[in-house]
C-alpha cells in the first residue's frame, strides 16, 4: 500500500475543509438573535420565587357544635309520639367510625330545612344544634298541647354532599395504563372541602399537573355560556394584536397551588367548600414541553414545573456532555464530527421559541461563553426547540483531525508491510 506524502495530507485537509465549509454555508446565515440581546418579556419569569400556599387553606374550619341542614337524619325519640311508654329507644351504630351510636326513630331534614314529626306542623331546625333542636321539640308539642317525654335528639348521618373530581395528571403511580381519571365521592358535611376531595382521589396534584386547580360551578346554561366566550375569544385572528385574556366567570374558582409574593391568593373559605354537583379540575401540562435535536438526541421532555431549567441543563438532559478542554460542550455519543466523543463539542444553541402573538425567534448561545455568564444561560420555556451544531471553525477543525488521523492510520499500516 502506498503512503501518504505531505503534500496528500494537505490536499486531503484542503478538501475537507472545502466540504464542511460548502456544507454549513446555509446554516452560517440564519438570522438568529443573541441571548444578550434577547428584551426581558422574553427571557421568561424564574419559578424560584414562588411560594407554595398553606395547606390549611383548603380545608374549611370545622365549627365548635355540629350545625343541623337539609340532608340530616337524626334520630329522635318521643316517648308516647315516637316510642312506646317503658321501651328502651332503638340504637343504631354508624358504619364510619368518627360518630358515636344514634338513639331514637331516623328521621330526615327536609329540603326546606324542617322536620315532619307527628301530631304538629313541621318544625324549622336549619342551622340549629342537637340541643336546640330538642328544646324547639319540646316547645312545639307543648304549644299543640300534647304529652310528649323524653324527647332525645341525636345524629344519626350527617349529610353528604357529592363532587365529581377528574384528574389528568398521572401522579407517580406505577403501572398506569391509561393516564387522566375521574371520580365521583361523597364528603360528609364539615368535610367538604377541597383538601378532603383531593385526600380521596390520590393527594395534591402531582409534578405533571398544573399549578393549579379548578372548581367548576353552576348548571349547564352555565357551562354553556362559558365555552360560547372562550371559543369567541380564541377565534379571534386579528393580524399583529394578541389575543385578550378570557375574563373570570363565576362558575369558575382558580386555586393556585404555588405564587409569586406579590399576588398572593385572595379566594376564600366559601370558595373551597363544595356542594352536591360541583367539579374539581386538575388539569395536565402536556403543553410544558421543551424539544431537542442537532448533535443531541432529539426527543421531547417535560419542563420542571416548580423550579427553573436552564440551556446548560437542558443540553443534559437531551443528552450533552461538559467538555474537559475549553470548548464548553464535549461529543455527543455517536453525534456529528466530533467522532464519538473525540474532537472539539458543538459550542452554539439555537433555541427557537415561539412568540406570544403568534410567530417565533431564533435565539443563538455561545456556550462556551454561558459556562462564565449567566447572561448566556436563558431559561427553557414551555415549547422551545433546542438545537446544539458545530460552528463552521468547530466543523473545519473536526475535519482536518479526522483526516489526519486517518492519514497516521494508513500510514502505520503501510509501515507495517500491508
């Protein structure tokens, strides 16, 4: 075999460097801005601020005496009315263990608030106690003039209230088939609030929900009236004008689980007790994505949700490697001209970003550069593409090691008498 002479080498690294340069004379003219000029509404908030909301405040404050509504059944006991003369009182045992045996005959609270108890009209009991309940007994079989001993009052069931919770995001649980559930409970009264909802369909959202939930109200003219505004919102395609935000309605109740300092929460305790037909709504964040491609293995990945990822980060996320030398970013396994590992890394990013009315903005990093300043290291944002090349010096260079190599390759190999 014959060897290669200098002159060879040189017309062999001559060529390279004309291919690589032919090569990524396209890609050298993308109209890209630099991060160090990027304006701030585009760098995106850091999420490191944020607070996480008490606990307590999704829970409602249970009130000192249990207060008697509609949906009650208690158990009363009216000797000569409700009971015979010289009979013990019935007792019945509750099923949930958080509630003492009820004595008497299960009498319920009607819609109205009222209880229908024989011989006299029915009685106004809504919002009072079990004592107070017993003496307006009392008072009412007196004022009709009729016998009535041993009045007992007691709390049989409390009232339930029921709530439709649906769920999209998977929570961590092992083995899930199909992502997204959605359950109907029943919560007793003092109960029914959002902590106890979220306690009995798998706990606070998990880190692929939202930061928020949502409590849906109303009827279905409600609804109704709602999809009609969103969908006339979001339909609207006017050239070079953002779309308005969607305004709050009433039948909608945003809770948020983390927030900034200075716009803490301001919902109320009424605002997370629930009633019969309300929906809680934790919502997925599908969307907070970030995507990767070039000399790093493409894919998508969900953004952190409660704190910040930089390029840097994301870079290893899709598979990056710190350089040794002082190039900034190594080979990638396998990936462009770096050999497998061997060579100079690909030291620019192009994160290509989508703007808020619509269009996008092709940003350029030096990485080399964002391993000393911070300036550099742009937060990742939901729906941005990441793409790590080769400069057209890094590619060059790449090039003529590679030849070289192959040179001293054959040349050894024409040494060794092949």
């Amino acid at each position: 075999m014959k060897k290669f002479t200098k002159s060879s080498l040189t017309l062999a690294m001559t060529g390279a460097m004309y291919v690589a340069v032919s090569m990524l004379s396209g890609c050298a003219t993308l109209n890209a801005v630099p991060a160090s000029r990027l304006p701030p509404e585009l760098l995106g908030r850091t999420r490191n601020t944020m607070q996480q909301i008490s606990i307590s405040r999704l829970r409602q404050d249970e009130p000192a005496v249990y207060q008697i509504s509609s949906g009650d059944v208690l158990g009363i006991y009216i000797e000569n009315v409700l009971g015979v003369e010289g009979e013990a009182p019935p007792v019945h045992f509750p099923e949930s263990g958080d509630q003492p045996p009820a004595l008497g005959f299960p009498v319920p609270v009607r819609e109205d608030g009222t209880l229908a108890l024989p011989l006299i009209q029915p009685i106004n009991v809504d919002g009072l106690t079990l004592p107070q309940t017993q003496e307006a007994i009392q008072v009412a079989y007196a004022s009709a003039d009729i016998r009535a001993d041993s009045i007992i009052v007691t709390l049989m069931r409390r009232r339930m209230y029921r709530v439709t919770v649906i769920r999209e995001e998977e929570g961590g649980k092992e083995n899930v088939t199909k992502r997204g559930t959605g359950k109907t409970i029943d919560l007793p009264a003092y109960e029914n609030d959002l902590l106890h909802a979220l306690n009995e369909t798998g706990g606070m959202p998990g880190l692929d929900a939202k930061n928020e939930i949502y409590i849906l109200r109303g009827d279905f003219a409600d609804g109704e009236e709602r999809d009609r505004m969103i969908a006339a919102i979001q339909g609207c395609r006017e050239p070079c004008t953002c779309p308005p935000e969607i305004p709050e309605h009433p039948s909608v109740i945003v809770i948020p689980i983390r927030y900034y300092p200075e716009k803490p929460p301001t919902f109320t305790q009424d605002d997370i007790i629930l009633k019969t037909g309300d929906v809680i709504y934790i919502a997925s964040r599908d969307r907070e994505k970030f995507y990767t491609g070039g000399t790093m293995t493409g894919g998508e990945h969900l953004l952190p949700r409660d704190y910040d990822l930089d390029v840097l980060g994301a870079i290893a996320i899709g598979g990056g490697k710190a350089a040794s030398g002082g190039t900034g970013i190594g080979g990638i396994n396998g990936g462009g001209g770096a050999g497998g590992g061997t060579g100079i890394g690909p030291s620019e990013l192009i994160v290509i970003r989508k703007l808020p009315c619509g269009g996008q903005i092709a940003i350029k990093i030096d990485l080399n550069k964002a391993l000393a300043d911070g300036g550099e290291r742009i937060l990742v944002q939901p729906e941005d593409t990441l793409i790590l090349r080769y400069t057209i010096a890094e590619e060059i260079a790449n090039a003529a090691l590679r030849t070289i190599s192959f040179n001293f390759l054959f040349s050894g190999l024409s040494g060794g008498g092949i």
